[in-house]
C-alpha cells in the first residue's frame, strides 16, 4: 500500500481529466482552460446581448457549463 502512495507524492488531480499531474503541468493545463472558459463566455455574451435576453455572469456560465467546456476543450474543440 506505501508503494501505491509513493506514486502520487508531489502530484495534483486534477478534476477535468481524471489524472494526477504535477504542479506545473496543473498549472499550465488550468491557465489554458481557464482562457478557453472565458472566451466561451465572451462568445455567450456577443449571442445574448439584447434586453429580452437571460444573461449570466461569467462564475454562472463556468459553474452551469463546466463539464461541457471541460469535454470540449479536452477534445480540442475549436471556439465556437
């Protein structure tokens, strides 16, 4: 049982893609998704931008669409 623990020292999971990465690896992985999130949002707001229309905040639409934006940006989907 120590060996398996030893394997993960010095490792982060990391949620989106089910893995133990190390930090700076974690790092670079969430800086990319972090922008691919936030243009997405941006994309969302230029669709939704009239006075009848729902709109939410950037935390609402990460938190609502997280797995999807995770799916797709894993999958390399291009912004849409």
């Amino acid at each position: 049982m120590a060996e398996t623990k030893e394997k993960y020292i010095g490792q982060f999971y990391c949620y989106e893609t089910k893995t133990f990465m190390k930090w700076s690896e974690l790092m670079e992985f969430y800086k990319g998704f972090y922008s691919y999130c936030s243009r997405m949002w941006l994309d969302y707001c230029d669709e939704h931008n009239t006075l009848l229309s729902e709109h939410m905040t950037e935390a609402q639409y990460k938190s609502k669409y997280h797995d999807w934006l995770a799916k797709r940006y894993l999958n390399g989907a291009p912004l849409v």
